[in-house]
C-alpha cells in the first residue's frame, strides 16, 4: 500500500480546460485511492482523454487507449461507500462488479447511479472546469470533438 489512511490527500488535476482539485477519501476507499495515487504519481493519466462526456451526468477519463475499453493492465475490487453520486463526486468507471483499473469519472451533475462505482473523492475546487468539459461539443460514443485531456495528476498527502 503506498498511502497511509491516517493522512490526508488531494489531487490536483490540469486539464487542457481548466484545473480541478479534489478531496480523497483514503480511509473510506483506501484500495481505489492507493490506486489512483499511484497511477498519478506514475504519471499515468497524463495526456490522457476524457473520452465520454455528457452534460449533466459526468465526464469520463482515465483510459490511456482513449477508447473507453483500456486500462492499466489489471483490475481491482469495488469499495463499499454509503456515498450519493453528487456534483463533483469522483468514482470509478467499471466494466461490472470489482473490474476497477484507471478509468474515473467526475460527476456534472447529482444522478441517483446505483452503488456499483466505488467513490473515492469529491471536488473542492474547480466545478467550472467540469461544466466547461461537460458542455463542450461532442461526435460519436459522447466524445468531445475537440480532445480535452488531463495533462497531469499531482497529489499532495498532509
């Protein structure tokens, strides 16, 4: 494990629109925050895409294949997390039941999803960066037709 639960995190996420800093929740999802730490001190995310975006649901990234079907090679079990889907909430996008890789998703909006996407943060700064992704023009599958992407993922732990 790379992050110890008793400390605090936020991760600070530049985007090509914007940047967005967000509250980890270590001790609640300390499997899916280790996890995302990780990846973002790896440098993983960077130049990533957000590859599904649709306006008042959530934007999508996290897939280095910008496909929506990659990952980082292996998966991990859901968290528990008594949680709602709000605005600016920050969960896992998953293929079903315990498939978590690299995939995220940042609420636009509150939406009533059931509790199959473990949440891991929530947004303390940078709601406008979600309203802009989330109402920039899209094509096929909710893909913004001009690229916004994560240019990196730093993380602080106090």
């Amino acid at each position: 494990m790379e992050i110890d639960v008793a400390k605090s995190y936020t991760a600070t996420i530049q985007t090509t629109a914007g940047t967005m800093v967000a509250e980890l929740f270590a001790s609640e999802s300390p499997l899916t925050v280790n996890n995302f730490v990780f990846l973002s001190r790896e440098g993983f995310y960077d130049d990533v895409i957000f590859h599904r975006v649709i306006s008042g649901f959530m934007i999508q990234g996290g897939d280095p294949t910008g496909t929506g079907r990659g990952g980082p090679g292996y998966q991990f079990n859901n968290e528990n997390s008594n949680r709602r889907y709000l605005r600016g909430t920050l969960a896992m996008a998953n293929a079903g039941r315990n498939t978590n890789g690299s995939q995220f998703f940042v609420m636009h909006a509150d939406y009533p999803l059931p509790p199959d996407y473990t949440i891991f943060g929530k947004l303390i700064s940078g709601e406008e960066v979600i309203d802009k992704i989330a109402n920039a023009r899209k094509g096929a599958q909710d893909r913004p037709i001009e690229p916004v992407a994560i240019q990196s993922v730093t993380i602080e732990e106090k």
